[in-house]
C-alpha cells in the first residue's frame, strides 16, 4: 500500500511540474508581443529573465514555508499564482504589465509550486532519489512540448490574449489536482525491505544541516557556483530558442518541432540522468553533463548544416535536463532532507541568478550582432568555469559538519 502510495506523490509531482514547465515555451510569444507592440528582443528577453530570478528567489521562501507547514499549502499558493500570472497577461498593454504578471506573479507561481514536489519525492523515494526526483522535474521539460502542439493552432483561433486566458484557467485547474496528492511520508518512513548499502556511490541518508550550517560549508558556494553558469548556458538557449531556430534558417513552421525536440532533450536529460545518478554518483553525473554543454556550445556558435541544428539542441536541453534533476538529489544526500525545502532553495538561487545571466546574454548579443555566435561562445566558456567548480566539490563528512557548526556559533559571538 505505501509503494503505491509513493508513486500517486510522483503524479501529482509530475502533473505540478508540467503545469510550472509552461514559462519554458515563453519563447513561442516573443514574435506575436514584438509585432504587435514593437518591443525588440533585449527588451521581452526581460520578461523570461524577471520570471525566472523570481521563480528562484521566491523557492527559497517558499522552501522555508514548506518545511514548516508542509507541502499542501504551498502547493495551493503556487497554482493561484499561476494561473492569476497567465489570465492576468491577456490583458497586456504595456511593456511593464507584461514584467509583471508573466514575470513577478508567473513567477512567484513557479517558486512556490515547485518548492514542494522535490522535498517530497526525497522523503517518499530515499532508494530510488535520482530517478523519483527525475520523473518529477522531467514534467517541467515537458511542459513545453505540450504547449509547442497547443499554442500555434490557439495562437490563430483565439490570439495571444485568448492563448493566455485559457492557460491560465487550464493550469489552475492541474495545479488544484496536484496538490491534494502532494504530502509527506508519515514521520520515520522508509520503504519495506529497504536497507541503506554502507558501499553504495550514493548516500541513501545523510546528517540534517540547517541552513545556516550549510551555507558555511565549502560544498556550497562550489554547487551554486556550478549550479548558476552551468544553468546559464542552458536558459540562454531556452529563452532564445524560436528565434535562434529562425537565425540559423529553420522555418517558421518548424517551431513546434524545435520546441518538442528541446522539451525531450530537457525531459530525458532529468530522468535518465536523475537514473544514472543513483548508479555512478551525483558528482560524476554533473561533471560528465557540464563537460557536454561546454563542448556543445561553441558547435552551436558555429553550426551550418540545418540537419545537426535539433541534434545539438536536443544536446544542450539534455545537460540542462540533468542540472535540473541530479543537483536537488544531490542537495538532499549532501544536507539531509529534514531541511530540504529551505536548503535547495538557497541553491536554487543559483538558477535565479543564472535567469538573468543566460537570456540578457543572449538578448543582448543578438541586438549588437543581429546572431548567436558570440552569445554561444560566452555561454560556453561560464560552462567550463562551472565545470572546474563541480570537479572540485565532494560530499562533506562529519567533520565538515562540525567545522560549519563551529563557524556558526563562532559567527553569533561575534555578533553578540
């Protein structure tokens, strides 16, 4: 009865997360608002950039929350905030309205819609983290994919207005469903039979770090930083990605392609890396994807034939699939999940941070020199920085424990 249990939380996991994964398809809008408002492209790469620094500043408070009073509620905050974000946008008039509904409230949405599905998969799936963990954050992947069928048809029919509105309303709906499945395991469940191997290259269960215990561990600035360059490189694409198809050659009616090809990329890289990580380890897993991205980027800055253009995009979908899903693993092996909402959340700024990064660079590239090329190279580059901060992380044991717990009380003496 608990095993099944256990996967009715992945549903209602999954069916959040294709919800959230709508923002990843913002690029489908980007022609429709710049023709009808003549907003060039640095100015509406803005609205993903906002959107995505709010989703991720936001998760830290709603990770805190979470903890705290447990998944339902939060769960509840996001759907609201959702579907407002999306229905409010179909009103849109100025550049300003659409920073805030799809930017602020959309984003505010995702923070807190997403703070509760990982926490939860962790507890529930403490033998199969990576893949549990995989399948929930694969939805967000594909979510876009969904609405690459959805929206151009929605698009003629009923305009951007009408395609907002009804999304909004469709999501809310989803999002309602999903959290009355999202809840945590009863206290001090494990699944049957399940015994943690002393040899395995993953820590089923690690010591429960506290916030402030955590941040003052030298794993922390390590992952964030590997975590933000890394995820830089893959929101450049994502926030360009319909109108880097287009420089490059592919027709406009090769959108809905292009997107289903990124959102398998990106969904496929959460599960079968998510997989994999139970298998070689966490680490090993990162170091192989970024060491991917940074060599695909500058084959992207320099691609000519038309035929590897949705190969290397399903490439560089597939790494940022994996950042996605093996680091929220990786956080709750490394810190425990006591605190996992909160914990990730301040490593999850990291991808708050990469939202402005990836898309300005992208933006602003394309304004000065009307292509991709330069915004690739740049993209690859932070890559190989994210890279050597990854190499150099490794689980912490008790006694980096101790050294954060030392530095902590060492930190409220000063202060007082």
């Amino acid at each position: 009865m608990d095993s099944l249990n256990r996967w009715w939380r992945v549903a209602g996991a999954l069916l959040m997360n294709l919800s959230l994964g709508s923002l990843y398809a913002w690029s489908i809008f980007v022609a429709p608002l710049e023709k009808e408002f003549g907003w060039d492209r640095a100015q509406t790469s803005w609205v993903f950039t906002i959107a995505i620094f709010v989703f991720g500043t936001s998760f830290v408070v709603a990770g805190r929350i979470q903890d705290k009073l447990g998944p339902f509620r939060i769960s509840l905050i996001g759907a609201i905030f959702l579907g407002s974000g999306l229905v409010l946008a179909s009103f849109t008039n100025s550049l300003t309205w659409i920073y805030l509904t799809l930017g602020v409230i959309m984003g505010i949405g995702n923070g807190f819609g997403y703070a509760t599905p990982i926490p939860v998969l962790s507890k529930w799936f403490p033998d199969k983290r990576g893949l549990a963990v995989g399948l929930a954050v694969a939805g967000y992947g594909a979510g876009s994919a969904i609405l690459g069928f959805v929206v151009p048809p929605m698009l003629k029919s009923a305009g951007w207005r009408g395609t907002f509105l009804w999304l909004g309303i469709g999501y809310f709906v989803a999002t309602v469903i999903a959290s009355f499945l999202l809840k945590n395991p009863p206290a001090g469940w494990k699944p049957e039979g399940w015994v943690p191997a002393a040899t395995s290259k993953v820590v089923a269960t690690a010591i429960d770090y506290t916030p402030s215990e955590m941040v003052r561990t030298k794993q922390f600035p390590l992952m964030w930083i590997a975590y933000c360059l890394g995820a830089s490189a893959g929101l450049m694409t994502i926030s360009q990605l319909v109108p880097f198809a287009k420089s490059v050659g592919l027709p406009a009616t090769a959108a809905t392609l292009t997107l289903l090809i990124a959102a398998a990329g990106n969904a496929l890289g959460r599960i079968l890396s998510g997989a994999i990580s139970d298998k070689i380890g966490r680490l090993q897993t990162l170091r192989l994807m970024i060491l991917v991205s940074a060599l695909l980027m500058p084959v992207v800055a320099n691609v000519k034939d038309l035929v590897f253009v949705y190969a290397l995009i399903f490439g560089v979908y597939y790494c940022f699939g994996t950042l996605l899903s093996v680091f929220p693993s990786t956080t709750a092996d490394f810190f425990g999940t006591k605190n996992l909402g909160v914990n990730y959340g301040w490593i999850f700024t990291a991808y708050a941070v990469a939202g402005i990064v990836g898309p300005k660079i992208g933006g602003s590239m394309f304004v000065k020199y009307q292509n991709y090329t330069v915004a690739f190279y740049t993209a690859g580059a932070l890559a190989v920085v994210a890279l050597a901060a990854i190499m150099i992380a490794n689980r912490p044991d008790e006694k980096a424990r101790a050294a954060a717990a030392a530095t902590l009380e060492a930190a409220k003496g000063a202060a007082q």
